[in-house]
C-alpha cells in the first residue's frame, strides 16, 4: 500500500463526494477510511 493508493483513494471519496449531496457523511467516512489505511499502512511497514 503507497502512498499514491492513499491519495488515489481520497481523490476518489472527494470526487463522489461533490457529486452526492450528502458531502458530510462522505467526509465522516473517508476520514475513517483514511485512519484504517494508516492503520494498514504502519501495520504493513512494522
């Protein structure tokens, strides 16, 4: 997991985001989706 992935991934949450309405659960869930990569990532690295 690079860190291209993590910022592919947010680039792909922001993009659904605006395009729904709801963007305030979308932020909720990719902050959460975020830290689970980070989990992974350090994990990973460990």
């Amino acid at each position: 997991m690079s860190i291209d992935m993590v910022l592919f991934c947010n680039g792909q949450i922001r993009k659904r985001a605006m395009s729904d309405s709801v963007l305030s659960i979308d932020m909720t869930l990719s902050v959460n989706f975020n830290n689970i990569i980070l989990q992974a990532a350090n994990t990973y690295i460990l």
